[in-house]
C-alpha cells in the first residue's frame, strides 16, 4: 500500500510517494511482533487509541510531537510523555489526542505497544 505526503514548503503540491510503513525504524517494525492477533477483542478500548493515533497523523504527518514515539518507534516508558516543541503549535484539541495517546500506551506492555502501531500503520 503506498500513501502520499507533502513535502516541501508549506502548501506546496509537491508530492513523494513512500510505504505506508515508512517509519524512520523499519527494522523495529520487523523486530517486535506483538500478538499476531488484533488487540481490540481482548481490549476494546485499543480500537480508540489506534483511531487517536491515525486522526492524529492527519495534522502531523511526522508524527508532531510525538515523533520519537510514533515514527522513531521509541516505545519504552521513558520516551512516553508528550514534549513541548517551540516549532510544533497545537491546538487545545491536538494537545488532548495526544495526552490520550501517551496514557493509552502507557497502559499496554512493550509487545502490544508495538501491535498498536503495527495496526494503526497497517
């Protein structure tokens, strides 16, 4: 499956395809595998963290503040808080999906937090 993202300068129509699993940690991606099945049966509330995650990429393609999580695959506790980058302006809306992002994850082990992102990122 291949995706668009914008590239250049800001409004720009330049366009680059790349994977749907583009994330910077290919490698992490092929290294943690997670339950081979779906965590939303066992935890429904799994199902509204992977949305929270997806709608987020919509306003932050690189994953805004929370890209050493979500693109750099850092998924252990210590990189789980949501920083606050002078460059990166979020609006009271973004700033709460991200919370609930952080709190989601930080409620799973390091496996399922890597079946998240392998659900959320197809």
């Amino acid at each position: 499956m291949v995706g668009l993202l914008p590239v250049g300068e800001r409004g720009s129509s330049l366009r680059v395809r790349f994977p749907t699993t583009h994330r910077m940690c290919y490698g992490c991606y092929l290294t943690y595998e997670g339950s081979p099945e779906s965590l939303e049966p066992v935890m429904p509330w799994v199902a509204d963290l992977i949305l929270d995650i997806t709608e987020f990429y919509v306003d932050f393609p690189t994953g805004g503040p929370l890209h050493v999580v979500l693109d750099d695959w850092n998924l252990e506790d210590e990189f789980l808080y949501v920083p606050s980058y002078p460059w990166v302006e979020m609006t009271d809306g973004q700033a709460a999906r991200a919370e609930r992002i952080v709190a989601g994850l930080k409620r799973l082990t390091l496996p399922q937090r890597a079946q998240v992102l392998k659900e959320a990122f197809g």
